[in-house]
C-alpha cells in the first residue's frame, strides 16, 4: 500500500464532447467525496488542462449533490472542453497553480491526446519534485484507444447511428423511386469503428445499411461503383454508410480540410465531404440520383440515445481511477476489460499512460469482410453488448400483391 497521500483533486476533460462524458465527471466527484480525509477538495478545471493554465478553476463541494448525480444523464462536456497540446513551458504554470491548491490528484478524462497530457502531468509532478498522482479515464466515441475493450462514448453513439441509420434506410426504400442511394456520412479519422457500428441497424435480410466503408479497407472507386450497382439493381434502391476519414488506394483520406484553420493543436485536420464527392462519382458513373446526410457532432453528444452500459462504465471509470490514485497509482490510464458476452459483464484496469498515449487501435481484420464493403458477424458480437440492448421493434408489411386487373 502506497504511502497516503492528502490534498485536493482536480478533474477536467478534453477532446469532443459525448453523451456520457459527464458521467466519468460524477463518478470521480462521488467518489472522492467519500474519502474526505485523503481528498479534501474536488474541484473542477473548466476546458481541459487550459483551466489549470489559467486557473479558471470551480469548488465542485459547492454544487448540489443532485447536480452531481444528474450529470449521468447529461451529455456535452459539462466542465468544457479543449484541444490543448502541453508545451515545456507550461509545466512550470502548471506546478504554480496546484501548489495555490493544494491539488495532489489530476484526473483527465479523454483520447489519445488526453493521455499524453494526463502522461505529462504525471511526469512533470516527478521532474519538478510535487508528488502529484495523474490518472488517465478514458473516452473517445472513435473507441481507438489501444489497451482497451472499448471507451466510454463509443456505446451510445454507436446506438444513435444503429437507429438513425435504420430510419435513413427505411427513407430511402420509402422514395426509392425518386432518390435512389443515399449515403450517410459517419464521423471517424483513421479508425472507422463508429461507422462499422451502423451495421447493428440491420433487423432483417435486406435492411440497411447494404454497404459500409471504413479508413481501415481503402475504396477502389471501381469495385465502390460496382457494389452500388448490384445492390440497387436487386433493390431498387441503396443506403450506405461511409466514414468520413475513408482513404484511397493512395492511403490518403479521399477528402480533409487543407485550411490550416481547420488543424487543431495536435495537427489533425477536420476531416469531411466524403459522402458529397461519393455521391457525385455514383451520379457521373452510374446515372443515378444519389443523396447524403452528414449528422456531424450531433451523433458523438445526443443523449436521447444514451447506452445505459456506456453510461454505467463512464460513471465506474471515474470512480474506479480515484480509487486507484488514493492506492498509490499514477501514470495509468483506466481500462475496461471484457468477461463475457452473454450476458454482457466487464471489470476495470489499468494501462501505462505513455503506451496509451502513442497507440491507436484500428478495426481488426477479423471484424471486417475481405471485399472491404461490410462488416462480420464478430464485429456485431463484439458491438452489440455496448448499445445496452436492442433497438426498439419495427413493423414491416407482408405487402402482399393482389393480381393486377388492368393491362
């Protein structure tokens, strides 16, 4: 057992916001408010590591504890958010401020990024002698980080996109006579892990989406055409689901931003309009009407269908890392490990900041179809637990024809 170590806590988070962020939020809040003689104060940084810089900084204490507990329920990022990359000379910044309060325990709730910062925290309390215990609490609807099941985010974005893509595909039959393919532009860089996610849409044989696309199998715009083609001539119509980082055969994404005001500080462009220049390919080539929606930051934050397993694990994650640090862990990020499927049960643990912090953890080749145009019956078995249970039923006509009168 590590020896004690008491003052204050401060919490921030980073990266885009999600619909169960907030939970991590309350998890660590509640948390430390049962170890009052370790934690005598839990305050909150507002946007990220940037409120530790400009010591813009709340007495969490203070909120009502009803507040706390609704935070589980509430999406967007309730302390505010950032995109701040740590420099050398913010560290001494950094120490100034959590001497003024006292603050012994760093927990940042976030990405790849975040737990770079989170790993530079932990580094920089050493180098500069203030014993500060920094813990890494995960969360990225892109579910890209490595050492991980999965992140909290990725459940209840991956169910919004599960039934908006149901919707979007019943549309679609509905006037396929008119706008015969659609595709739905999905949010994800490198890994296309929320997209693969449309799939658990599918209720039946025919169901959308028919196609699906991700970063990991780049598109031959050929084989692209010819996988539109056949599914509409069987159907009549066609819905698919696209990343929005998908690449070429080059390896580069088909389409990104090349404004230098669309990079943020760690040098990712903003990625989009995959769907806009796929959908004028199939229009040239194909001579058929093809239509898109982009659903953009929406799906990564509503909470109208927040998973109650991703809500839940939020909330144990932030717990779970106050635990941690008051047992001595720094340097960790928390992780979710999987015990079953059926019924669906995960327990927590811990990685190394620094190897999280340089990992990604793309799609395996296992969970995707060999034509780069689907996913497999492995990835809808992994997937599935997540989105906290089935979407709700739908109806569907037998439609059946009476005999026609009239030549």
């Amino acid at each position: 057992m590590a020896e004690k170590l008491k003052g204050n806590l401060v919490v921030a988070q980073s990266g885009g916001p999600t619909a169960v962020i907030n939970a991590s939020v309350a998890g660590v809040a509640e948390e430390a408010f049962k170890h009052a003689d370790t934690i005598p104060g839990v305050i909150g940084s507002l946007h990220g590591i940037e409120g530790v810089l400009y010591e813009d900084l709340i007495d969490l204490a203070q909120e009502d504890r009803a507040t706390i507990s609704g935070l589980t329920s509430t999406p967007a990022a309730a302390l505010g958010s950032c995109r701040h990359k740590l420099t050398e000379a913010d560290y001494d910044r950094i120490i100034e401020v959590f001497r003024a309060h006292d603050i012994r325990y760093f927990f940042y709730i976030g990405g790849n990024d975040s737990m770079d910062t989170a790993a530079r925290v932990s580094r920089m309390g050493a180098e500069k002698g203030y014993e500060v215990r920094s813990v890494g609490i995960p969360k990225t609807i892109d579910n890209d980080l490595a050492f991980t099941d999965h992140c909290p985010g990725f459940g209840s974005v991956a169910r919004w996109v599960a039934s908006s893509v149901r919707d979007a595909g019943l549309d679609t039959e509905a006037i396929g006579v008119v706008d015969k393919i659609k595709i739905v532009e999905i949010m994800g860089r490198n890994a296309g892990w929320i997209t693969a996610a449309s799939a658990l849409a599918r209720d039946h044989e025919d169901a959308a989406p028919h196609l699906i696309y991700v970063p990991e199998k780049p598109i031959n715009l050929d084989r692209f055409l010819g996988d539109v083609q056949n599914v509409y001539d069987r159907l009549g119509y066609c819905l698919i689901t696209v990343c929005e980082g998908v690449k070429g055969e080059d390896g580069k994404p088909l389409m990104a931003s090349t404004s230098a005001i669309n990079v943020d500080a760690f040098g990712h462009a903003q990625m989009g309009g995959v769907a806009d220049y796929l959908c004028s390919v199939i229009a040239d080539r194909l001579k058929l009407k093809a239509r898109f929606d982009k659903p953009g930051t929406i799906q990564r934050v509503s909470a109208a269908l927040q998973s109650p397993v991703d809500r839940d694990e939020a909330y144990g994650a932030g717990a779970e890392a106050v635990r941690q640090a008051i047992a001595g862990v720094t340097g960790k990020m928390v992780t979710i490990e999987r015990v079953s499927d059926d019924p669906y049960r995960s327990k927590f643990g811990l990685a190394d900041l620094d190897k999280v912090a340089n990992a990604e953890k793309l799609i395996p080749e296992e969970f995707l179809s060999p034509a780069g145009n689907d996913v497999t019956e492995a990835f809808v078995k992994y997937a599935q637990p997540l989105i906290g249970g089935p979407l709700p039923k739908y109806s569907y006509l037998k439609k059946v024809a009476l005999p026609k009168k009239v030549s």
